[in-house]
C-alpha cells in the first residue's frame, strides 16, 4: 500500500496492488489514512488543495482526539487554520486571510518557537495553577461551613456573615490569583527553548488531571479540619478581656482570619516564581480583610459581629490562633511537595536544580544586563530596544528591509544585512509624482 501525490489541486489517492482504487480521503478509506499517519514520525502532504489540507487536519483532530494546530500565510490555508483547534497565521506578502482566521498572529515562521515553547507553555501553567487553586480554595471554604452543620443539628445556621461570604472570592482571594496568571514561570525563556522537552508536559496533560484534583481535594479537607477544629475547640478557653467567653461570631471571625491567610500562603507555595508583586498582592488581600472587618464591626450596630474584631484583638487567643493554625493547616502541604520535589520531580523542577545558581537576566535593565550577554545575546538585546516602526510590508515591527541591521549598527552591534535586503528596499521606494497637466514648476 502506497500513498501517491497528484499534481496541484489532486486528492491523495491509495495504490493497492498497482491500480488505483479510490480517494485516500474517501470515507471508506479515511481511517486507514489516518492509521497509517499515526504510525509515522512525521507525514508530509505534497501540493494537495485548500479543502483537503481542512480535511486532513479536521481527521487528525476528530479521529485521533488530538489537539492540533494549524499554520499557514495564504488564503488557501485559511481552511486548514479554521478546521485546526489553535489557528497561527503568518503575516506576509500573500495578505493578511490567514492573520484574520487566525487566533493568534506572528510576523516570521521563527516565530512559532517563542509561541510554543515559551508563551504558549508558560501560559497551560499559569492556566492550569489558577484553575486548580480555585477549586481549591472553594472547596476549602465550603467544608469549613460544612463541618459547622454536625455541631447546629443540620439547622442551615450560618457559620461565616453574609458580606464575608460575598467577599472572600471577590476581594480578599481575588488579586492574587490574577497576579500568578500573569506573571508566574517556571524557567525563563532562554531555558524553555534550551530544553524543548518540557513542553510534553503541557502535552500530557501533567499539571490538571484527576491526581493533580484529587490530591488538592485531600488538602482542602484536611486545612477546613484544622481551620474550623482549631477555631470552634480553642476558643473554649478563651476568654476576653472583661473575662467573658468569646461567642459564635467571635469564633466564626477568627476562622475566616485564619482561612483568609491560610488560602493566600498556600498560592503562594505554587508559585515557581515570587515577585514583589505575588508580596503585594498576597498582603494586600489580608490587609483588605482587617480593614473591612474592623469597618464593617464598627458600622453594622444590628450584626452579630459588632465589635467582634476589637474584642479578638484585646485577647491572647486570637493572635495564637492566627499563627498556630496557617501553620499547621500547610504543614502537610509543604511536606508533601517536598517529598515530590525530591522523589517524583516534574521536568521542570530538574531543569531548576540544574541551573538553580545561575542568574536570570529576563527583564534586566539596560544598567543592569551589560557584562553578563554573550555576544549573540547583546545582538538580540540590542534589536529589542530598538524604535518600533511599521512596517509596509506586514504592520509587524522588524520586518522592513534592512531596518535591523542599520539601526543595530546605530547601537554599535555588527548585524551583517541579508542577500534580499537590497531588493526588497529598493520595492519600498516610493515612486516619483508626475506634474499634473498645467502643473508649473
């Protein structure tokens, strides 16, 4: 059996014994195509039409339950990029069909590496961390509620105040998780395109899966039980100031306290990396939390919380309690990714051992990054802080004829230009304007 290719616009035919039965992509004969395709490193389909480069991509796609991803820079691979689960379209001399089908847009085919490897994996990360931590920290909150039920004989009595309950998504856990689906990575750039292999773990699926919910599930149990056990059981012998016992909102505020700090350190140890930014925005959300509760104990006379945080914050109590249980709530969770790390690492952990010592220039500045560039690094570092300019061709910065290599040599940078820059620059050169009839000079 054979796969034979036709001249420009021809199907793919299948050749069985010499004679030429019928269309590869026949539907009697697409699941033989595609057995056949997943047996191979690699499948090239020579010269076939805009309507099948579609077919063979929305095969692989539905017959093989893959993910697939389709680039192209003409119109006749605007099929293709649409039928295809992520559409990349090259702006270019052909025109911009495929950068308007397209879901994301790229100046140079190099291109690709940086959306892949580096953007597009740091992106599933963030993805799947921001996901997962809000199933956690859902889950964590209900169960502290639901532990409350056993000892209110399954009244519906309320644990927590209503605006408390309204807020804690909204504002006391809300900024921090923007913060880890914007800024968190891994490694840098340079080490995701160093070590192409991480990006199977995006593949595989290795960081949102049954385990991954499975195992944040068992820590949300546990944290709710030692959240609520130790607020509800201590607060026994606590005592005020005026030596009365403390009441159902006084106790019910120091748990909210403790699940508040305990929610936030605990995305805080997913975090790869830890910016001043994860810091503000981690402290900023307890601190919003003390300046509502001790406004809102203050306002609302008529609420069982009146004067609540007061009357905490005169106690020993109280503060023991805020150290003690975030403490001992992520314990179990900080021992269990220790022994991760050290027993079951990702990828990615190893390639951070690997290179734990070196220093990470992205995002230095001008001051700080000169010194520690190899050559081809200060070339590139110099391109980027060059003016933007638009270019004629494609609107993509960069892409004009020699435009890199005059102005890196305005930097001082060696950027030898390309064979095709004369000819294209000298396409760039606007055309002379004829007088006009009766047009003097």
């Amino acid at each position: 059996m054979t796969i034979l290719r036709g001249t420009s616009g021809q199907k793919l035919a299948l050749l069985i014994d010499g004679k030429c039965l019928m269309y590869a992509l026949d539907p009697s004969l697409r699941s033989i195509l595609l057995n056949l395709s997943l047996n191979c490193n690699s499948v090239v389909c020579c010269r076939v039409s805009p309507l099948q480069k579609a077919q063979v991509t929305r095969l692989v796609r539905i017959g093989a339950n893959k993910i697939t991803l389709s680039i192209g820079d003409g119109a006749n691979d605007v099929g293709m990029i649409q039928a295809a689960n992520i559409g990349v379209g090259i702006s270019g001399l052909e025109g911009m069909q495929a950068v308007m089908a397209s879901d994301f847009a790229i100046a140079q085919f190099r291109f690709l590496t940086d959306l892949l490897l580096v953007h597009g994996r740091w992106s599933y990360l963030r993805l799947c961390k921001v996901v997962s931590y809000f199933f956690y920290k859902n889950l964590t909150f209900t169960l502290t509620q639901f532990w409350y039920t056993f000892n209110t004989g399954y009244s519906g009595q309320r644990f927590y105040d209503d605006w408390c309950q309204s807020l804690y998504n909204v504002i006391f856990t809300a900024l921090p998780v923007v913060i880890v689906g914007l800024l968190d990575k891994d490694v840098g750039a340079e080490l995701s395109k160093k070590y192409p292999q991480l990006y199977k773990e995006g593949v595989n699926n290795s960081f949102f899966n049954w385990k991954v919910v499975g195992i944040l599930a068992l820590i949300s149990v546990y944290q709710s039980i030692i959240v609520y056990n130790f607020a509800v059981i201590s607060s026994t012998a606590g005592l005020t100031s005026l030596g009365k016992m403390l009441g159902q909102w006084d106790v019910s505020t120091t748990a909210f306290t403790c699940l508040v700090i305990t929610v936030n350190l605990r995305l805080l140890m997913m975090c790869s990396t830890v910016t001043r930014w994860h810091i503000i925005s981690i402290g900023g959300s307890v601190l919003l939390w003390f300046i509502f509760i001790f406004i809102y104990a203050i306002v609302f006379v008529d609420k069982g919380t009146y004067f609540s945080i007061y009357v905490l914050m005169s106690t020993i109590y109280f503060y023991l309690m805020v150290i003690l249980i975030p403490t001992v709530a992520l314990l179990l969770d900080f021992v269990y990714q220790g022994f991760q790390r050290w027993l079951y690492p990702y990828d990615y952990q190893i390639v951070q051992e690997i290179h734990r010592d070196e220093a990470d220039t992205v995002g230095a500045g001008l001051l700080d990054i000169g010194g520690q560039l190899s050559p081809e690094d200060e070339r590139k570092y110099a391109f980027a802080m060059l003016p933007k300019e638009k270019s004629k061709h494609t609107g993509f910065a960069f892409d004009s004829p020699g435009y890199e290599s005059f102005f890196a040599t305005q930097q001082g940078v060696v950027a030898p230009q390309k064979a095709w820059d004369v000819v294209r620059r000298a396409s760039m050169k606007p055309k002379e304007k004829k007088p006009l009839l009766g047009e003097h000079h």
